[in-house]
C-alpha cells in the first residue's frame, strides 16, 4: 500500500520517537531497578535528589512510550492500513491478534499503573514502590510492542529506522 509522504513522515517520526523513548526507559529502569524499589527507597525520594530524578524519569519515559504505543503509533498505523477507527479497547484487541502486542488484558493494566504511578508519586510510599515495582515489570512488555510496531512499519516499506 502507498502512502502519502505526509502520511509516511508521521508514522517515521512516530517510530523514531517510539524507538528513542523506549531506549531511554530502558537505560532509567537498568538504573532504578538494579536493586529492589522498596518502600523504604520509595521514601528516601525527599532526602536523595538522584534517585527522585531518576524516578521522575522512569515515570515520564514510561507515561510516554506508553502514550505513544497506543494512543499515537497504533491508531495511525492501523489507519495507515486502511482500518477503520475505533476505540483504544478494539485497537488493542486487533494488534494483539495481529501479534503486535502480546495481551490487550496486560496493555490495558500497563494503562492504569502509568496513571497509578502518576497520582501515587507524592502519595504512600509503599504504594509507589508496588507501583514502579510493578512499572519496571511492564517495561519488556512496552519494548516488544514498540519493536513490533516498529518492524511492522518498516515491513511496509514506510520507515527505515
């Protein structure tokens, strides 16, 4: 299928910045999680300004490779593809019957603990350490649908990164 150049451009850019984020998210996690992320670390956040840092970033990069996967990159691939739109739900279902994701069920569970993670930051330290414990669970998760969208794209000869 040809695509617009505008079209091509957008789901390369898409890629790119899938590629690069997930990259990023996998450096901060190495980086965080080469101890257990206990309650007690959870609570040293106030007292260690790196470790608050690094965790603010595993937080941003996961929000964000997580919204690029599937509220940017799977919707426009899927119309890239000529499907017709539908809901996040319906999209997921799809891409996990074409192999893309390995679970809608997990996807959509990696989708409430990014805004978990998110309202928890400042909340019960305990709860934050169960939430990025369980964040840096899903990181493989995001980087096998963000290489498998990514090789699905450039199988259709629409990006080359």
């Amino acid at each position: 299928m040809n695509l617009p150049a505008d079209r091509r451009a957008r789901l390369q850019h898409l890629v790119k910045a899938a590629l690069a984020t997930c990259a990023h998210l996998q450096i901060t996690d190495r980086g965080i999680f080469a101890l257990s992320f206990t309650a007690q670390r959870a609570s040293d956040l106030d007292r260690d300004a790196v470790l608050a840092e690094r965790v603010d970033a595993f937080v941003a990069r996961f929000s964000r490779l997580q919204d690029l996967l599937g509220d940017k990159l799977l919707p426009e691939l899927m119309s890239a593809l000529g499907e017709p739109e539908r809901a996040m739900i319906d999209n997921l279902d799809h891409a996990e019957r074409l192999g893309w994701i390995a679970s809608a069920d997990d996807w959509v569970r990696v989708r409430r603990l990014r805004n978990q993670m998110v309202h928890e930051y400042i909340g019960d330290p305990a709860l934050l350490a169960d939430a990025l414990q369980r964040g840096h669970d899903f990181v493989p998760v995001l980087a096998a649908a963000a290489e498998a969208l990514a090789m699905e794209v450039r199988r259709r000869g629409w990006a080359s990164c």
